[in-house]
C-alpha cells in the first residue's frame, strides 16, 4: 500500500528494489527498446505504481544527467 507522503518514484525504487531510472534504462536501451508506454505498462503490472510515460521520460534523462 502506497503511502500518501510517498512519491511515486520513491515508492517504484522501493518496489522494483534498485532506482527505477536504472530499471528505465535498462528497458529502454535493451533487445527490446521498449517504449515510455510500455515501460508504464510494465511498472504497473510489477508494482501497482500508476506513472505517466511523461513521468517515465524525466526519470530516465534525471537519471542519465546522473551517470554523465
């Protein structure tokens, strides 16, 4: 159950168990290069977090300013 003070990335990370940048990327740039879309689709069935593929978008280039 997602708490109300839990942000949605946060509570994903936690879900996922490793930042969900990473597990972004890792859909992203993989065999299957997934969609934003996908990838949403993906998270929700995995842990119950609803995101927009917008939401997605600015997680991954967070994430990439990151490892640069």
């Amino acid at each position: 159950m997602q708490l109300a003070s839990t942000t949605p990335k946060s509570a994903a990370t936690a879900a996922l168990g490793k930042d969900v940048g990473l597990w972004i990327d890792e859909h992203r740039n993989g065999p299957a290069q997934l969609s934003y879309r996908q990838i949403a689709r993906i998270l929700a069935a995995e842990t119950d977090v609803l995101v927009t593929r917008e939401a997605l978008r600015q997680w991954h280039v967070e994430f990439m300013n990151r490892a640069a």
